[in-house]
C-alpha cells in the first residue's frame, strides 16, 4: 500500500516507516482562496523558501505555476537556482543575503534580490552583473533593510548603473496580533512606509511595485494591500498559531505526517518510559512505539506537553521523551492496534484531525517552525 505511492525523493528504503503527505490540491484551493482576499490590483506573491516550509519547493511551486501564480519568493540564491532547474518560469526574489560572490547566479538565473543596504547594493553593483532588485525599508521590524531615516542611502541603490530597481517593500514586525499597542505598532509601519514611498516618488524615483504584507499582514492589515502579498504559511493552510484574525480564512491544511507502529507490548504499573523517566505507568499500558522522532522534525519539546496522535481515528497520548527517531505513545484504549499500524502526527484520522496549530502549542512554538522542520528525512508522497 505504501510502497506502491510515488516518492519524490528516491528513498525508497524508508518508504513505509514514516513519511509526509502532501495535498496539492489543498494548496490550490488556498491559492484560489488567498487571491479572492486580494484586492484586484494586488497579486500573490507565493512565498516558497525553506523548501515551500517542509512541503517541496518544486512541486509547490509548479503547482501554483499552474494555478497563475507568477510570482514566488525564496530566502537563499540556490532556492532560486533550484527553481529554475526544474522550469519555474516567474519571478523569483531572493528575500535574503546573496554574497556577491554568487551574483552571477542572480544574474543568469533572472532572480532578483532584495537589497538591505546601501554598501551590499555598492558591492553587487560592483560585480558588473546587471541584476534587478526590490528595496528593502527597515520600518521597525530592525531585522534588515535600510531604516527609513536614511534617505541618502536609500536614494543611492537607484544610481548604481547595473542595479535595476523594480520594488520597496518592507515586513511588519507583530501584524499577528491584535492587541492594541501591536495594532499601532504596525499601523506606525504603514504609515512610515508610505512616507518613504511618497518621499522617493516625489524626487522623480519610479519605486516600482510595493508590498509590506507577509500572511498577517493581509488578514489582519487587509488597508495596507499594495501590488504584491507576499504569502507563505496560509498557502500552506495553516495560520502561525491560533489567535483570532480581522479576516478568518476557511484555509486546507496541505501536510500531514504519518508513521507506523514498530513494536507493542505491556508495561506494568511503576514502570518508566524513555530516556529520563519523565512518565511513569499508574497503571497497567499498552505501548506502542512509532518509528518517527524529533530527526523527522516532530518537536521534543512536545514530551510531555499534551502530545498526542491518532490511531485508529482515536487520540492517543504520547509518553515520556521524544527520541531521535522514535516515540512511544499509550494504545490502552485501542485494542485492535498492531505493528504495522499507521499512526498521524498530523491530519485526519477518521472523524478526529490533529491540526498543525495544536502541535505547534504543545511545542511552544508556532507552526512555520513545525512544518519546515519535517522532512529533510522523510519521504514526501503528493497526492
Ligand atoms: C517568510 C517571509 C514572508 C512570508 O511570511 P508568512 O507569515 O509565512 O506568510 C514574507 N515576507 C518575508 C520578508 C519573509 O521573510
């Protein structure tokens, strides 16, 4: 059943231990749902890098290739490179630091690059490659780009005769929330943003096409839409966790990660589970181990925080410590349970689902971290 499933990724050894699924048609169907959110001046930029968070750069894209998307984002120049090999036509920019050394890649591979400041706009200039770049403004978020004060340095990336401005943009630093100080915390971004845009285009500067708006940015800053979103963990059909939104997005969840049962047995009373001994049996358990562990990316710092997965369409608690790459779960209360089982880490089981947003809680974390951290292990299987 599982080894007959085609395996992007040729490890067709580990077929049948653990794996990640991947629903394209979640993914397009968000697409199509994130662009009906966008005003018609407005295009999705499809935020891909970190191998499109766990679910496949390639496939992610060519699939909203398909669907119209024309525009994509990556974080590194081989993400882009990447891209390119396998016949992704758009625009691609690399939203981080590029060294020069590597301009030729930008170049020949039509990527553009983000540009955070005026000596690393100096020094690719002076690669001699003619290369198209979006400015980055550092509005707040102080992550990177030019501060918005600096109006020499930002007026001195348009003079630099091998650097083709065709975009400013800048991110938000807490549009995720919705608590008042955070509320005029991006608003001041927007408004400085602006400024600087207005400041630029009043000196005679065609600044391009702008965007502010990474996924929080568009649900709960929907005034501050410009000529891209940059969108990545909606695609995904996931929100970054589960605080409320200006604008709920009935969104798909594209992954889910399954693993199967390689040993049951008995344990009594009094007896520990896995390294440590953080649990300890109350009473009599039925224990399963599952062949997947914090190497495939699912969190360690979920033991012991109301971890669970589904077997058999119930929940089930997982017990004791994370390992590398197993981890033991109580089947007590599923007696049909067997080696070989498939257990889900997250996705749907019969009527119960184990949502990305509930892992990432039970792992302090959110869920960009959760999804991007699966898989450099596992087999991806699209659907
Ligand atoms: C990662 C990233 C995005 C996408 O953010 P999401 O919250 O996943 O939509 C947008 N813009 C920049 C600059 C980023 O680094």
């Amino acid at each position: 059943m599982i080894t007959d499933i085609y395996n992007e990724r040729s490890k067709p050894f580990d077929q049948g231990r653990a794996w990640v699924e991947i629903d394209l048609d979640a993914l397009s169907y968000n697409a199509r749902l994130i662009n009906s959110h966008l005003d018609s001046g407005c295009e999705l930029m499809a935020v891909v890098k970190a191998d499109a968070y766990g679910h496949g750069a390639v496939q992610a894209a060519k699939r909203l290739q398909n669907e119209g998307v024309k525009s994509f984002a990556v974080a590194t120049v081989s993400e882009g490179v990447q891209l390119r090999e396998n016949g992704l036509d758009g625009d691609i920019l690399v939203m981080n630091y590029t060294h020069p050394a590597n301009a030729l890649y930008l170049h020949n591979f039509r990527l553009k690059q983000l540009i955070v400041d005026g000596d690393y706009a100096k020094a690719l200039n002076e690669t001699g490659y003619k290369i198209d770049v979006h400015l980055s403004i550092d509005t707040g978020m102080h992550r990177e780009g030019i501060d918005m004060s600096k109006l020499d340095e930002i007026e001195s990336v348009f003079k630099h005769n091998n650097l083709n401005v065709e975009g400013m943009s800048t991110h938000f630093a807490s549009s995720d929330s919705l608590n008042p100080n955070d509320i005029a915390f991006t608003e001041m971004q927007i408004q400085r943003f602006n400024t600087t845009v207005k400041t630029f285009r009043d000196k005679g500067y065609d600044v391009g096409k702008l965007h502010t708006q990474a996924t929080y940015g568009l649900l709960n800053f929907n005034q501050s839409q410009c000529d891209y979103a940059r969108i990545g963990i909606a695609l995904y059909g996931v929100l970054s966790h589960d605080e409320i939104t200006n604008t709920p997005l009935a969104l798909r969840p594209v992954m889910s990660v399954k693993a199967i049962i390689a040993q049951i047995r008995w344990i009594d009373a009094g007896e520990s589970v896995s390294y440590g001994r953080t649990y300890i049996a109350d009473k009599p358990i039925r224990l399963a181990t599952v062949c997947i562990g914090y190497a495939d990316g699912v969190p360690r710092s979920m033991s012991g925080n109301n971890g669970e997965c589904l077997l058999h369409g119930k929940r089930v608690p997982i017990l004791g410590r994370i390992c590398m790459d197993l981890l033991m779960i109580d089947v007590s209360t599923v007696d049909s349970a067997e080696t070989g089982d498939v257990v889900t880490l997250i996705g749907s089981d019969g009527d119960e689902e184990i949502r990305c947003e509930d892992v990432a809680s039970a792992a302090g974390t959110i869920t960009n971290e959760v999804v991007c951290r699966m898989g450099s292990r596992l087999p991806r299987i699209y659907r």
